[in-house]
C-alpha cells in the first residue's frame, strides 16, 4: 500500500469512529433521561471502572496496540464528552490554574468539562456544599508531607461525600527564561516545593540565589516568565502555559513523590466490588476505646489500610479507610454498632492500595 491509501483508509476509519461515537452518546441520552426521572447522578465512578476494566481485559485477549494508560486518555476523556452533553457539571479544585490538583481533576473529568480554580480547600467545600458546583477535588495525602489537615477539616465540617480518588506523580522542573543557569538570581516556587528540591539546589550551587516562596507553583511560574534573571520550580504543565523554557525535568528529591486526591460530590456510589470506605472516628475518651473498634475490624477480617490521629477544633478524631464498601454486610454491622462515633465519609472505586 501507498501512503495515500493508507491515508484513505485511516479517514475511512476515522468516518467509522464519528458514526460510532455519535451512536453511543445517543444511547447515553436515553440512559440520561431515565436518570433525570429516577434523580440519579450523571457521573458514576464504579460503572466507568468497570468499562474501563472489561475494555483493558478484552485489549489484553485480542493483542491491540493500546496499552492500559492508552485506553484511561481515551474512554475518559469520551465518558467527559458524553457527560457534559446530557448536563454540564462545573468542577471546583483548589486552584490555581495548572496545579497539580488541577491535573488530578482532568484525569477524572476529561478537557471539556467547566473547571473553577478555588483558592482554599475550605472554599472548594463550601462551593460544593452549596450547589454552585457537583464536583470538588482536593489533596488528601503526599508521600512526602502526610496529610493534608484542611482536608480532614472540610469532610468532618461538611456533609459531602468522597465519590472518587485520584493519584498523581509529583514531578517538578527547573524553568526559566535565563540562557545560563548561572544568571539566576530568584527562584520562586511554593515553600514545599523548595524543600522537595533541597538536594538538587544544593548540587548546582542554586541554593545560594534568593528563594522567594510564593502562593503556588503556576505563580511561580508567571512570576518567573516576566523577569530575565529569574526562574520557577513548577509543574511542566506551569512552565509550558506561561512560555516558560524548561532547564532541568524531574528535580525533586523523591522520585516517587506522588499526592493522593479526593473527588468530593453529594450522592453516594453502589458497591462495585473493588472498594475502599474512608471513615472519620471520634471515640470516647477512655482506655482501650481505640483498640475495641479496631478489634471489631479484625474479627470480620477486614483489612485496615489507613489509621491516621488528628486534632479537629481542639477534638482527637482519627481518620481511617479500609477495603471493601460501606453496604457490605459485614462492614455495615459495624458501622451501625459504632454509628454514634463514626461519619461515613464515602465508598469509592479502591484506586491505590495506600500512598
């Protein structure tokens, strides 16, 4: 074949898909109606995993070209189309624009979708409390820095509920507009960020240039891409938004630096069979209080996966998560022994076993 066949045949396939896709969001309108009469939330983490998985499993039998991360980009990105065709859903995130939560919140809800930068984790709650938007994506957890207590703040405040999880790799770049590195005289960058670069400032001498922290690391970057003699430590993404040229990927210390996210809505999902329930636990201030639930856990063999203390409004509260989903039968004796201590904060798809 020449190329102007295989051309031809590529456009013929390309007419095929067009048809194709343009049938199958006919088909999620009907399924939108009968959801607008039953109330039924559009977006359905667990029925978009299982798809997800039939898909990658029938891929792996019939030999395709595409890989698993292939085949996420592409029925994600259409599962976003086809919701935001039946009822556009704004997302809140805690912003700014070209964060890392940012990117976690496109991983789940495709380019289409109707995105707005907050400025705080409290304030993505509340827009989500109130209904200005269906969705809310915050960080839980980092690898390196724990987790995140404004978070555990918001879902013990509010009434919300954890619908999915999002895991992200944490790569940071050196960007500046400077033609040598030696003429850099400021670095911006977040203060975690620069601490998350220690080694690689040491190693090249830039830890002696003035270390300007700022609010965020796409700050960072705008900062950065207006003054001659200054760069930004920042997520790719910043760097390349603000026409910023990239001088060193991958600077940060730990190479598997990942941040855990939470897609926060107001519905709860079915089980799907690969679950995982968070719980926020405040126990009555006596011996062995702790140990008594946990024991309860054990008996039923359910396996904990998290058990993390905090102090909310002066108040011991410990945040904890386990396999398997609120409604099964096991789990639900549970719960419903210990209801008075306990606030279900949501089951989801299990993306991660633990950070």
């Amino acid at each position: 074949m020449d190329l102007e066949s295989l051309r031809s045949e590529i456009d013929a396939i390309d007419d095929q898909l067009l048809e194709l896709i343009n049938k199958r969001m006919e088909f999620v309108h009907l399924v939108g109606e009968l959801k607008n009469i039953s109330k039924a939330p559009i977006y359905r983490p667990e029925r978009e995993q299982s798809i997800l998985a039939r898909l990658k499993d029938k891929n792996s039998k019939m030999h395709g070209r595409l890989n698993d991360k292939s085949i996420d980009a592409l029925f994600l990105e259409l599962f976003a189309v086809a919701r935001n065709l039946e009822l556009p859903e704004a997302v809140a995130y805690l912003g700014p624009e070209a964060s890392f939560t940012h990117q976690a919140a496109e991983v789940k809800f495709g380019a289409t979708s109707k995105y707005f930068p907050i400025s705080s984790i409290g304030g993505v709650f509340r827009e989500v409390q109130k209904g200005t938007v269906k969705f809310g994506v915050i960080p839980i957890e980092n690898s390196s820095n724990g987790i995140v207590s404004d978070t555990i703040h918001g879902l013990d405040t509010y009434n919300l509920k954890i619908v999915a999880e999002v895991m992200i790799d944490i790569h940071l770049v050196l960007a500046s507009i400077a033609d040598d590195i030696y003429d850099i005289k400021t670095i911006y960058s977040k203060d975690i960020a620069f601490e998350q670069c220690r080694n690689f400032l040491q190693d090249l001498g830039l830890n002696e240039v003035n270390l300007v922290p700022v609010e965020s690391t796409a700050k960072a970057a705008k900062m950065a891409s207006r003054e001659p003699y200054a760069a930004a430590i920042c997520p790719d993404i910043a760097a390349k938004m603000y026409n910023l040229p990239i001088k060193f990927n991958n600077i940060e210390d730990n190479n598997n630096n990942r941040t855990r996210f939470f897609i926060i809505s107001d519905f709860e999902n079915s089980p799907s069979g690969n679950d995982k329930t968070s719980l926020l636990v405040k126990l009555l201030n006596k011996p062995g209080s702790l140990v008594e639930f946990l024991n309860d856990f054990e008996e039923a063999k359910i396996n904990l996966t998290k058990i993390k203390s905090h102090i909310v409004g002066g108040e011991s509260i410990f945040f904890i998560e386990f396999n398997g989903h609120k409604d099964d039968l096991a789990i639900k004796n549970i719960l419903d022994k210990h209801k008075d201590s306990i606030k279900i904060l949501g089951s989801y798809i299990k993306e991660v076993e633990d950070i």
